[in-house]
C-alpha cells in the first residue's frame, strides 16, 4: 500500500481542521484565476493574430509580384508574363492560386467634397471569398456585364461615411496626368475590412479600365497576388517565387508591404509571454503558502510519523500529493472558468473594441486544445516542481519536538 498516499487523502478528505481552509481556498482561486486568464491570454493573442493577418491576407494576397524598378508610388509600372510562366507560378508547391490587379491614384468629388483615393483594378478571376465577408451593403462588381463592370466600384465604409455616399450612389473620379481625365462610377458595396491602411485609402473596380486609363494592351498588368497554403511558409515560398521569375521582376510577401501591422502582431506575443510569467508566478506563490501553512499545522503528526520510522521523503510526499490534489482541483476550476468565457465570447461578440485602434470590434478567441493542454501540464508540472523546495521544511522538523509541539 502507497502509505503517503493514503495519508495524503485522508488529510484531504476527511480532515476537520479549519485554520488552513481559508488559505488552501485562496489556492486553489490563485491556480483557477491564474489558469483562466492564462487560457483567455493565448486565445485572445491568437484570436487577434489570425484576424488581423486574415484581414490584411484577403485584400492584399500573402505575396505580390509586380516589376523592379524604383517606381515607390501607387502608379504601377505595367508589365506582363506568358501563360506559361503563370502557369508555373500558380502550380507551384505552396501555392494556392494568383490573380491580376492595378492600382491608380484618384479624386472622388461628390456632395462638395473632395477625397484622394486609390482604384484597385482586379479582372473576373479575382476571388471574392473572403471579401465578400467584409461587405456591409450591396455587392462584389458583376462581371458578367463587361461595360457595366467598368462603372461599378466597392468603397470602404470609411470614405462612405465621409462623403455620404451610399449603394447606388454615383460619382465622378478625376486621374490626374498629361490632362485631368474623369470617370463616372455607380457604388456596387461598401466594405468594412477594419484596416486603417486601407479602408481610408482604396477602392475596388475593373482592372480593364485602369488597363484602358493607361493605355496598356490587354496582357499587361500592375502586379500579381498569390495566396499560399501555408501562411508559416510565406518566407520560403516568396524566395522560391522570386527564384522562378524574370530578372525584371521583384516578389515580396505581405509582411514586407505592412511592416507596421506584423510588428505590431509581434509585440502582442511578448505581452502574452509576460502574463503567463506572472500569473504562474501569482499560482506558485499561493500554493508555496498553502503548502508551508499545512506543514506547520501538522507538525504533531510530522513527528509521530518521524518517530514511527518513516523517512524525510515519504513525509514530504504526503504533502506533495496534497498539493498535487489542490493544483489539479485548482487546474478543474480554470479550465471551466478560462474556456466557458472564451466560448462565450466566441459565439456573442460581448466584449467591443475600439476598430479605429485594434483593427478588430470585438474581441477575438481563438481556442485551440494543444495550448490549453499545455497550459494545464505546464501549470501543474512547474508547481509539483518549486513546491519541492517548501516541503523541506519537514526535514528540519525533529521527531521529538513536534510531538511535543501544540
């Protein structure tokens, strides 16, 4: 029979003292807080990471190719590429698919305002699955109608509400080169990316009318968008892609074109790495506490077990699998408590934010069953481990002593 086990138990269980509830209470709150906060930490950091990058992916493509000059302005140099080569570029290992835009620098002036924009051209493959998730009102541009597509145009819900526009609502746009040149566009949709960068910035039309603008013939284009099947591969398939183009051409991945944004995702797993030191820090302390309280208030029984033969370690045990007990109650309470708020916040959206500020109206969780199991095993793991310290406290106990002790 495990001796220290059965001990351990019946001081568990079946004890009647009542000095140290109150502080094994405070434990086990101390272990179920530092849990769930430690759960919700990882699940809102990833839940943000994974947004934000969706976000900025399902605009700008996780790779853009577009020509090597010093060309710095939303004036693309035009270029074009062979069937084949495309061919080659969308079979690719890592590569989901790509897809043909043009960007051009305008002037919307409607209702006696003025906004500086920029048209995204995108043609009839362009894949709208992910933006048609951002729509608030009407419609992706219809391209089954060639003429009417090159008057239709998707704007952001910020420069909507700046020029008080809405679906239906029609405008000119000035291009401004050799001579001003004008175009009347109907809006199609407003979107609402959540993306300062480009919901103040961008509009969405017929990459044949930039095509028609510029005078280019019909193959040539202002860049390509390729999506990847692995967003953690992006650096090596932007190196292979940029191993498989022409010399004239440059590749860089999406975070070479939002620096600021994946910094800032950075940042976000440092602050999260900072939370889980101190709630560990906050769980451990407790429990040292709880341990140290329940090893003096039972010194007497120390001693007689001391005087009965039993070793140092067989003592220590006792109160190690007491411990153990309190931690893995502790741990239970975490888990209901960590993982019930972040499915709440889940399904509800309860907890707003500040778009302007976040990206985000909400506050994202992302659960995921590998980091609440390692947070439940490192928890436990690292308390058994530094309560080994405290509970040599029972070594300096003397046999004699303690029985004496009251």
């Amino acid at each position: 029979m495990n001796l220290p086990l059965f001990i351990a138990k019946r001081i568990t269980f079946n004890s009647e003292r009542t000095f140290s509830k109150l502080i094994v209470r405070i434990a086990i709150l101390g272990i179920m807080l530092g849990l769930a906060v430690m759960i919700l930490s990882v699940a809102i950091v990833k839940g943000f990471k994974s947004e934000i990058r969706e976000k900025v992916r399902g605009f700008s493509g996780d790779i853009q190719i577009s020509k090597l000059d010093l060309n710095t302005s939303f004036e693309n140099s035009p270029f074009s590429v062979s069937k084949d080569t495309l061919n080659q570029l969308a079979s690719m290992p890592g590569v989901s698919y790509l897809q043909a835009f043009a960007t051009k620098p305008g002037i919307i002036n409607t209702n006696n305002e003025v906004e500086g924009v920029v048209l995204k051209g995108v043609d009839r493959s362009y894949r709208w699955e992910y933006f048609k998730n951002t729509l608030v009102a009407g419609n992706v541009i219809d391209f089954s109608d060639s003429v009417k597509a090159r008057t239709q145009i998707l704007i952001s819900k910020y420069t909507a509400d700046r020029l008080n526009l809405k679906v239906g609502d029609d405008f000119l746009m000035y291009f401004i080169e050799n001579s001003l040149r004008k175009r009347k566009f109907v809006i199609q949709g407003i979107y609402n990316l959540g993306v300062e960068e480009v919901d103040k910035t961008f509009v969405i039309g017929d990459l044949s009318l930039i095509r028609s603008l510029n005078k280019w013939n019909k193959s040539q284009v202002g860049g390509y968008e390729l999506r990847v099947d692995d967003f953690n591969q992006l650096e090596e398939t932007t190196n292979q892609i940029y191993d498989n183009i022409n010399i004239e051409l440059r590749s860089f991945s999406v975070k070479d074109y939002y620096p600021t944004i994946f910094e800032w995702l950075s940042l976000l797993d440092v602050n999260a790495q900072v939370i889980l030191v101190l709630m560990m820090a906050v769980a451990v302390i407790n429990m040292i506490s709880a341990l140290l309280i329940m090893i003096l208030e039972r010194t007497n029984m120390i001693g007689i077990l001391k005087a009965l033969g039993s070793t140092n370690w067989n003592v220590r045990k006792i109160f190690l699998y007491n411990a153990a007990y309190l931690i893995g109650f502790g741990l239970l309470l975490g888990n209901i408590l960590g993982i019930g708020l972040g499915l709440i916040q889940a399904e509800t959206h309860f907890f707003k934010l500040d778009q302007a500020s976040y990206y985000m109206s909400f506050v994202p969780v992302q659960l995921e069953i590998q980091d609440i199991l390692l947070l439940n095993a490192g928890t436990l793991i690292i308390s058994i481990l530094v309560l080994l310290i405290p509970s040599l406290l029972v070594t300096r106990i003397s046999p004699l002593k303690a029985i004496s002790f009251k």
